[in-house]
C-alpha cells in the first residue's frame, strides 16, 4: 500500500507543476505574506511598539525585494515607509535621505505626497500634510534645535503648498522659540499619529489585507476545538485511562523533549514597549567611575541647574494690544462668535498670544464699550 500512496503524492506533484509554474504560486504566496506583513505593521503602529515594528519592517523589507512587484503591493510598500518615518519621527538623528538635512517627518511629508490617491477624503490629506509640517517644526523645537526648524519651514515652503496663515504662525514661533504655542499644542505628534491611523483604517476597510489572518485564525480555532473533543473523551472514558498511560508517557516525553528544542530556538528577550524619549530611563554604566568623574559630573549638575533656575525666573515682558491686533480680534469674533478664541488663532497673526489672552481682551474691549 505504501509505494501505491507515494506514487499517487508524486502523480499530484507533477500534474501540478504542469498545470500551473512554480514560479506564480510563488508570487501568489509572497503576495499573501506582504500582505500580512503589511497588517502587522500596521498593527505595531498604533501600539507604538517601535522595537516590534522596526523587526517586522525588517521582514518586509526582505521580502519585498525578492521579487518585482506592481500595483497594490507596490503601494503597500509605499505606505510602510511613510509609516517608518512618522513612527521615527522623533528621533532626528535617524535619517532616511541621501540628504542629512531632511529630517524624517519631512522625509515622510515627500513619501505622504505620493500616498495621495489612496486618500478618499481630501481634508484628510491636507490635515496629514498640514501636521507633517508642523510636527516637523515642533519636534526640533523641543530639542532645543532653533536652526534645524527654521530649515525645515523654509523646506516645506519650497516643496510644498501650504496655507498662509499656517506658514506665518509657525515663522513667529520659530523667530521667538515658542515651544508651548497654541498652534503647536492643537497640532501636536500624538495627533498626528491619530490622523494616520484613522487614514489606516479607512486605507484597510477599502483594501483589506487579512486573507491570511483569517486562514491562521481558523486553523487555532478548530485545533481549540479539537483539544476541548480529545479533553471530553478522556474525562468520559476513564477505564481507558490505565489502558493508554504508558503511550501518554511516551508521548509527554516526546512533548518535553520537543519543548527544550523550542527553548534553545527561540529568543527569551523580552522587547520593551516604545516611550518617548522624555520617559526613557538613564543608561547606567556598568564601568567603575573615578572620584575626579564624580565631582566633574556633580559640577555640571549644578551648572545646568543654575541655568534652568535663571530660565525659570526670567519671565516676558507683557505685550502691548496694537490697534491691528483689536481689529483682527473684532474681525475674527465678527466671523465665528466670541468663545472660538481657537479658531481666531488660526485665522490671524495674534504675535504668539494665546486663546486666554484674546478673551481677556475682548473684555476689556467690551468694558470701553468699543465693541458693537
């Protein structure tokens, strides 16, 4: 019986190989792994797990070059390295061009322009485009990198149409460093990061990419089923326990021995969950430090909190209200009502004020009785 079972597997092989080339169930199975790759990306992006991510990118990228690939695969390709870059978007020493100047954000900003036919609402577009900009200006901000924000804007001005009362805001909080300006509060990364993954999800309803996942789901689902049937018959049939307890032995011994191999071949590492750099633990040195490094590290320490303590006390002088800035003010309440302090920000050049302080001279302006 057996040699008739293995010439029957190899009558199956040939007519196969036939009937259809090796070479398309080749594409056909790469399409389906990039397009589980691709899921999984996307489910490491909204986790914010950068270690998970950057290894299953790793796999993609592997996979995505062993072949030519064209039309939906070619733009999931795309739409991973725009994700690469916002999800590295905070580290400016990452780089993604040929040019050390472009930082990632404004690296995904190029990518993102690409993107927009998979896009089927255009304000989304322009919000994912409009935050790109911003977070890009905000991010060097923080790191106290005044020159590098002042190129990008100058970049996004060139290679890009952006609003105009966008790009004036963002000039004055880079001429005066603002870091915590309303514009850069309302537009911040983890809105930016919220807008794309509505894109994602919009992106995967229209294009799903989960055939594999289902298949996988399916074969765990019945293989529980199966387990749950094997537990029933054996709680039901105990005289048959005593029958089958020396082949349980062998087969535990099996299962033992099979589990020590998986041990030796998986890694036990367990990867941490990305945070922002502010929330990142100190690197400890494991290496002896001297007296002399001690007492220069203790030095700087105080240095630095010095310096903040003088940053601390040194406050702005009050700015004067200007008869321009009053008319944008009425103009910008005549046109959305008072209390959208928010939405008149956006629309004029308040010089870095914020929403509290428009308030608060709007009532002034009403106690002169210069308001209609």
């Amino acid at each position: 019986m057996e040699p008739e079972i293995k010439n029957k597997n190899g009558t199956d092989a040939s007519y196969t190989e036939e009937s259809v080339s090796f070479s398309q169930i080749t594409a056909v199975v790469t399409g389906w792994t990039l397009d589980f790759m691709f899921l999984s990306l996307c489910r490491r992006f909204k986790e914010g797990k950068l270690d998970e991510f950057n290894e299953t990118l790793s796999t993609f990228e592997s996979i995505s070059q062993s072949l030519s690939l064209k039309g939906e695969l070619q733009e999931k390709i795309r739409i991973c390295a725009f994700l690469a870059r916002v999800m590295h978007g905070k580290q400016l020493d990452v780089q993604f061009e040929d040019d050390a100047c472009v930082m990632p954000l404004m690296s995904a900003a190029k990518v993102w322009s690409n993107l927009e036919d998979t896009v089927a609402d255009k304000s989304l577009f322009d919000n994912i485009t409009v935050l790109l900009l911003v977070q890009s200006v905000a991010v060097c901000l923080e790191k106290g990198e005044r020159s590098s924000a002042s190129s990008a804007l100058k970049w996004f001005q060139k290679n890009h149409v952006l609003p105009r009362n966008v790009g004036v805001k963002l000039s004055t909080v880079v001429t005066k460093a603002e870091t915590y300006h309303p514009l850069l509060m309302s537009l911040s990364f983890s809105r930016l990061l919220e807008t794309v993954q509505s894109y994602l999800d919009a992106y995967l309803e229209k294009n799903p990419s989960d055939y594999l996942l289902k298949a996988a789901t399916k074969m765990v689902q019945s293989s529980h089923n199966m387990e749950g049937v094997e537990d029933a018959v054996t709680q039901d049939s105990p005289l048959s326990e005593a029958a089958d307890e020396p082949t349980r032995d062998r087969e535990k011994e099996e299962n033992t021995a099979c589990l020590r191999t998986k041990r030796k071949l998986l890694s036990t590492r367990i990867t941490d969950v990305w945070k922002p750099e502010t929330c990142k633990k100190p690197f400890v040195c494991v290496r002896r430090i001297s007296q002399r490094e001690l007492s220069q590290m203790r030095s700087e320490k105080s240095v630095d909190t010095l310096t903040n303590k003088k940053k601390q006390k040194t406050r702005k002088p009050p700015q004067k209200w200007t008869a321009k800035l009053d008319r944008y003010l009425k103009e910008g309440v005549k046109c959305h009502g008072p209390g959208k302090w928010s939405r008149i920000l956006m629309d004029y050049d308040f010089e870095g004020r914020t929403g509290t302080m428009l308030k608060d001279r709007w009532r002034v302006l009403a106690r002169a009785h210069e308001v209609g």
